[in-house]
C-alpha cells in the first residue's frame, strides 16, 4: 500500500488499509494518522469512521469513538453496521461509566439484530458487573447459543458459574473457552 500511495497519494483504500495494518501492530498513533488521510479524501466512507473509532477505543478516547460511531450512523445508509455500532457505542459508554446509556445502545443493538452474540455478551456482562445474575445468564447463555466459538462469552460464563458455586460446570465452560 506504501507503493500505491508513491505512485498516487490520493487512493483512500490505501490509507484505510495501511491504518488497518498499523492497527493490528497495536501501533494507534499511526493507524489514527492513515484513517484521517483515508478520511480526508472519502468523508462519506462509513467503513473509515467504524475502524477509526476502534483505534480511538484501544487508546480510551471513547468520546471520539463514539462521534465517529455516530458519523457511521449518519453515512451508512444501507444500514450495514447499524447494529454492530449500537453495540460498540453501549461498550464506549460503559468505559465512560454511563451505564444508562451503555444499557440504552445494547437494547438498540438488540433490537435491530436479535442474532447479534456480541450485543448478548455485551449486556450480558453489564448485567454480571451490576450483579443481576438470572440476566446475565440469560443473555451469556444466548451468546453462546448464537455462536458457540464465542470465547470471551464462555469464559465469562464460566465465572457466573462460579459465582453460583458450580465450579465443574464452570471448568466446562473455561475449558471450551480455551
């Protein structure tokens, strides 16, 4: 992609790719440099506003991630993301400790796709971290049945089950988690 951009500066894919490159190093700082430049010259490309918004959670600029969360709203019009973005804004604002919120864009989540394991686990831990056991295994039991690959949704299930004094079942569930 460093080539593309030699050849022609002006290919926003390029950018958005090496962000992506430069994201999955861990290295934000640059991914958040090469999603501007993507930005800069496609500021109607909703997919650029939804990975720059991870980089700005990996650094806990949850504001930021959420203004673009909601231009990713604003742009997709085909409503491709809509539910993956409720989610994500419910964990930005359960990082700024807004639980009403964070409550409020996990039902949404919910709402628009109710086969959505990550919104289950999502609030299914929020209602563990609140101590509302019987929802949390509700909805950690629903992530699991939606995708039984989901690691971190077994894993959490798994100290529920501690919780309740269950700890063979709960090895089960650590052990598929692995």
């Amino acid at each position: 992609f460093n080539d593309v951009l030699s050849k022609n500066p002006k290919v926003p894919f390029a950018y958005l790719n090496l962000a992506a490159i430069y994201l999955n190093q861990q290295k934000v700082d640059s991914a958040l440099f090469f999603y501007s430049q993507a930005i800069k010259l496609d500021s109607v490309e909703p997919t650029v506003y939804f990975n720059r918004a991870f980089a700005f959670d990996m650094i806990s600029k949850n504001d930021n991630a959420i203004n673009d969360f909601k231009k990713v709203l604003q742009l997709d019009k085909n409503n491709i993301y809509k539910a993956l973005v409720y989610t994500y804004m419910g964990e930005s604002y359960r990082k700024k400790g807004n639980d009403s919120l964070a409550f409020y864009y996990y039902n949404l989540s919910l709402k628009e796709d109710s086969m959505l394991s990550l919104a289950y686990y999502n609030r299914g831990t929020y209602f563990l971290n609140k101590n509302m056991l019987k929802e949390a295994s509700t909805d950690l039991s629903k992530a699991i049945k939606i995708d039984k690959f989901n690691a971190p949704a077994l894993n959490i299930y798994g100290w529920l089950l501690i919780l309740q004094g269950k700890h063979k079942d709960a090895l089960i569930y650590f052990n598929r988690s692995l």
